[in-house]
C-alpha cells in the first residue's frame, strides 16, 4: 500500500470520455462514451469536489491541489488532504480519471 505522501505526489487527468455539466447551480460528470457510458449514470459534485476534478489537468500533483484548496476553501491542511484522497479514490473506483507517469 502507498503512504499518503507518495499517493499525494501522484498526477490524474480527466478521461476523455466523462463530461462535466453546470446545471441549476449543480455541476455532475457525465459518460458520454464506451463502457462508461453503459452505466447510465451521472455523478453530482459538492463544491470541493468540482474544485479537484477541475484541478485534474494532468499537470498538477495532488498535494500542490490539496494546498491550493486552502486557499479556495476555509479548511484545514488535513481535512482537504482526506477529501482530495477520498474523492480521487472515488474517481479511480469509477474509472472517471487516470494517472499519469
């Protein structure tokens, strides 16, 4: 098992084939191809969560999102570790995003 510094040196991006829609207020991703897409299923995103999925460019480590979510959010340095952690292991269970070497 990774420790936590070096899952949060590891760099995601968005797969190709997931969406991202603002819609009354409420941004959800959205399959729109292959497998994925099969599932017929939207996912909602709490503002947190949307800040890291919009951070997913493939460039950036997750600690360097994690630090610039405390600068966005009124949390502390644990809490948006823990919530960068648990949504991008959400994302990676529902194969929404792959690393990136």
């Amino acid at each position: 098992m990774n420790s936590t510094s070096e899952i949060m040196q590891k760099v995601f991006r968005k797969k190709e084939e997931i969406v991202s829609r603002k819609i009354a207020g409420e941004t959800i991703l959205v399959p729109i191809s292959g497998k994925l897409a099969d599932m017929q299923r939207i996912f909602s995103l709490s503002p947190v969560a949307e800040y890291i999925w919009n951070q997913l460019n493939g460039e950036r480590n997750l600690q360097e999102i994690s630090s610039s979510i405390l600068s966005v959010f009124d949390v502390e340095k644990e809490q948006a570790d823990a919530d960068v952690q648990e949504f991008i292991g959400e994302l990676l269970e529902k194969e929404l995003i792959t690393g990136v070497n």
